[in-house]
C-alpha cells in the first residue's frame, strides 16, 4: 500500500509522520508545491514546531516517510490520498467571512483525477463544510478520463491540539471515518481503519456517514470554543464584583457533568479552526434556514472578540487612559505554549489595538520568528489561511520590535502583557 498526502502542514506533516512511524510497511509520501516547506522537512529544522515532532520524522525519514514536490508523481502512484489542503474563510462574495473558500480542494481534487489510471481512496483531512464529499465527488468523476476509475470518498476530520499534536497522534480520544453506506464505500472505510489500527484500539475508531464526519469536526470545536468564550464571559464580571476566576472555574470544573478542560480565562481562543469553524458552522445554519442557532453560534465569536477589545482597553486605562509613545513589552505572541503556531492568536489583535492607540509594541516569543510576527500584523483578516499571503506595507509595522531576548523587551517598558502561557514566563524575576 502506498498513501500520499497533498499539503505538508500542521495537519499533513505530523499526521503522515505518525502513519509512517506505526505502519513501517506502508510508504508514505507527503507533497507541496510550495519547495521551500518541503525543503525544511527534509532538514533538521522543520517547518513547524511541535513537541516531539522531529524525533519521529528523523526515524522515519528515508525509510518510509518522504517528503516531495513531484505531486503528479506520488498522486498517481497512491492507493490512499489525504487532502490536507487550506479551507480559507471567503473574503469576498457570497458567503464572506462565514463560508469556507474550497478553491483549493477543488484544484486537489482536479489533479487528483487528471493523474489517476487506478482506483484511489480519497480522504478529507480539511476541515471542510457539511456536503463538501459530495461535490468533490462529481469534480472527480467528471476530471477523469478512464471511466474504470473509481474514487471513494472518505472523512477523517483530525482532532489534534497544538503543542501536543504528537501525543494526540499516539494515544487519540478517538479517530473518526466517514465514508458511503455502500458495499465499496464500507470496504474503503475499512480499508482506513486497517491503518489506523496498526496503533489505535479498534473501539477508539469511530465510523459513521460522510455528513456525520463533517458536521462531528464542526461541533467539537464550536463546543470547545463556546467554554472558553463562557468562562471569559465569567471573568468580566469576576472582575467586576471582585470574585477569582480561577477560583470560580474550579468550582464548577470539579462537577463532573462539566469537567475542568478548556475552563482556563484568556485574552481569548486563537488557533487555525475555532473561529473558522465556528462562521462556518454559522453560515451552514443560515444556509438551511436556521437563523437563530446561528445568532446563538455567533455570540461565541463576539464573546471572543471582546475579551480581546477588554483587555486592550484595561491596558490602556491602566497608564492614566494613554499609552501614545509608550513601550509595551509583549510575551507570547503564539496563540498557545508549545507551538509556533499564529493563526488567529489573540496578540495580533491585542497589538494592533495598542499601536491604534499609539504604543510601541516589543515582542518576546520563544518559538515564532520575526518574519512571522510581521507578516500577521501586516495581513488582511481570514488572509494568512492563504498559502501564498505574504508582508503588506503597514503603518503599523513602524511600532512594533521583536526581540530574542525577554529582558530586552522588559528594559524601559511601561507595562508588560503576558498573552500566551510559555512556561518560561512563569519563573522570570520581574522584579
């Protein structure tokens, strides 16, 4: 068996590496055609960082595991193909800022079938919007030239968290596959779960219909998404009548109905899926007519939003309303501890509403480089999904300083914001 993945990002990379390491027979090919990403991961230092990561790769590199962009090539050589391509939010036309652009899975899929003269397995590993199986379906069928090539078409939504992607790969909650209730689409889902469960206990490998898939990945992070957006709901008025926030949700995360996870107060949820998921759960209610479960959705992004507007706002009217011309150091800029990760962070907000306000923002992360901070300060809303988006001139951009060195962004600052939870941060003498 051969399996090729198209798209050597946080989702494609990781979870092919961890295919590679657990099924030693089976070859694995992951392709880009972007050559500088697939350059890093052939190197020591690749293109994203994630705890535990490189170990695997480097086990795995050479042996079974490959990294290329000759997509043509190992597409059409496959058995089984992962489409782990971007899902941006649209930006413009019907739909916008709610609905998923599949620009991209469409010209996936379109290569997909210009290069196959076999049958192929064709696994969605996007997070895609309820249906999108369906019409993949015809642009497969309708691009391939030899009428006895067969796709199946399969939903395998990944549930990984950034900065322990790995573990979740090793020892997951639950793999979920959804595929056809037919005789050819119940052997392709077995044919998924025969991989899967090299390593994972069959009872942890959840089947179900192709809509279910898609709608499970949808919901899981649009309820994880609505418990941070409670309990910062929470902390505003914790804030307001002196209550401990921290105190208040461990109080109710001891009730086991509710449960402790995803319960810690923040500057707000950053991260590639929960708001995108969330307006694309949103535009999909609306699609159907739901008009008021999507208002209801809706209200966890806005919660979100203005955690954010909150906390740039208790910041200013902390220096005497004002902080034109003053140093604000900046630690964390990732939107979690152990990852490089900056989609959606809560800091590109945070900073571009303290330089509207005039402060000259120096920022501090252990893992995301420069390069990275400008180009999210520097790029449009529901742009950086897009694989090419790259720096825009900015105004802003004359405002802000990255540093290596957490001191440095320390020495003369008026205030110091904490916005992503590094470790590091915790043992600092601030004194």
């Amino acid at each position: 068996m051969k399996i090729a993945c198209i798209g050597a990002g946080y989702v494609g990379g990781p979870t092919m590496a961890m295919v590679a390491l657990k099924c030693p027979e089976i070859e694995v090919v992951v392709v880009d055609i972007n050559e500088e990403r697939i350059k890093a991961w052939n190197s020591d230092k690749l293109p994203i960082y994630e705890p535990g990561l490189l170990e695997v790769v480097k086990e795995c590199r050479g042996r079974n595991l490959f990294f290329s962009t000759d997509t043509r090539k190992h597409i059409g050589e496959a058995d089984i193909i992962f489409v782990s391509v971007n899902t941006p939010t649209k930006t413009n036309g019907i739909g916008a800022g709610k609905a998923a652009d599949l620009t991209y899975w469409e010209g996936a899929a379109r290569m997909i079938a210009s290069v196959s003269t076999s049958s192929k397995i064709v696994v969605e590993k996007s997070t895609v919007p309820v249906k999108t199986a369906e019409a993949i379906g015809k642009v497969l069928r309708r691009n391939c030239s030899d009428p006895n090539v067969n796709f199946e078409i399969l939903s395998n939504p990944e549930f990984l968290a950034e900065g322990t992607a790995i573990e979740d790969l090793r020892n997951p909650d639950r793999v979920l596959i959804g595929g056809a209730d037919t005789e050819t689409g119940r052997k392709a889902i077995e044919t998924l779960v025969s991989v899967y469960a090299h390593w994972i206990p069959r009872e942890r490998i959840l089947t179900a219909n192709l809509w279910s898939a898609e709608l499970a990945k949808l919901t899981a992070n649009a309820f994880l998404a609505q418990r941070i957006s409670s309990i910062n709901a929470i902390s505003a008025l914790c804030e307001a009548t002196g209550a401990d926030v921290q105190q208040v949700a461990h109080a109710i995360g001891t009730d086991s109905r509710i449960g402790s996870k995803f319960l810690n107060a923040s500057v707000g949820f950053g991260g590639s899926c929960f708001q995108k998921d969330i307006l694309n759960l949103c535009y999909v209610c609306e699609s159907v007519g739901l008009k008021e479960v999507a208002e209801y959705w809706y209200q966890v992004v806005s919660m979100n939003d203005y955690q954010k507007q909150r906390f740039v706002e208790r910041v200013i009217s902390a220096m005497f309303n004002t902080v034109s011309q003053k140093k604000i150091a900046i630690y964390g800029f990732a939107f979690k501890k152990d990852t490089g990760d900056t989609r959606e962070t809560p800091a590109i907000d945070v900073c571009k509403g303290l330089i509207r306000d005039g402060a000259k923002c120096c920022i501090y992360d252990p893992e995301v480089t420069p390069e990275q901070m400008f180009r999210d300060l520097s790029t449009p809303k529901f742009e950086w999904d897009r694989p090419n988006y790259s720096r825009s001139a900015s105004h802003m951009m004359d405002n802000v300083q990255v540093v290596s060195d957490p001191a440095a962004a320390a020495d003369g600052a008026h205030a110091i914001c904490v916005l992503t939870e590094w470790d590091e941060f915790k043992t600092y003498d601030y004194q």
